[in-house]
C-alpha cells in the first residue's frame, strides 16, 4: 500500500505512559499502512514536557525538526535543535526533554517489535 501525507493530517495521541508530560505521538508510518520493519513516528513535546525515562531491547534513530531541548541517554545529557540527528542503542535508559519555552518536534523511528 502507498501512502503520502502530511503529518498533521495524522492524529495524535497522548503519551500517557509514566513519567510522560505534555508529549503527544503522530504514527505517520506503521503496521496499519503495511510496513512492516519500521515505524515513523512524529512527536511533539509542550514547553517543559518531557517523554518517560525508559528503555527497550531494540535501537531507535531520532531527527530534530524544531525547537530545541535535551536528550538524556545513560546519564548523559546533550542539547539538540533542528538538524540534530539522534541515535539511541539498545537497552539504553533515555529521554527527550524540552527546556524551552517553544514547542519541540522530532522524528522517531523504530523497528516493529515482533
């Protein structure tokens, strides 16, 4: 199946996980379009919000699309704005914090968990 849209035409969602504050969640590629390695996800994150401090078994590559902010990795924090690319190993603890008063957009991809 072939898809091309605009990612505000793909609704978002809450982030509602624990830890999660302001963050919402667009699913502009997923398994529901027939991909079936990877998902792209756009996330937007309020002045001062921030995603969960979590971690997971699989690798995960983020772009900077606007604002800026932080990504805290493994203890480790680094300041990211529009151009920054990301990259997140397995089974690192990480977050993306927004420190600004402006909105933080970013790309996210991920494997499909199987």
């Amino acid at each position: 199946m072939f898809k091309a849209i605009h990612c505000t035409h793909v609704a978002p969602e809450e982030v509602e996980e624990a830890g999660a504050k302001g963050v919402r969640v667009r699913w502009l590629i997923s398994k529901r379009d027939g991909a079936r390695n990877f998902a792209m996800r756009y996330f937007e994150v309020e002045p001062a919000g921030q995603t969960p401090n979590h971690s997971h078994d699989w690798e995960h590559e983020v772009f900077i699309l606007e604002g800026k902010g932080l990504v805290v990795c493994e203890g480790s924090e680094r300041e990211m704005k529009p151009g920054y690319a990301v990259f997140i190993p397995p089974n690192a603890d990480h977050c993306f914090k927004n420190n600004t008063s402006g909105r933080l957009c970013l790309l996210c991809l991920i494997p499909h968990k199987e």
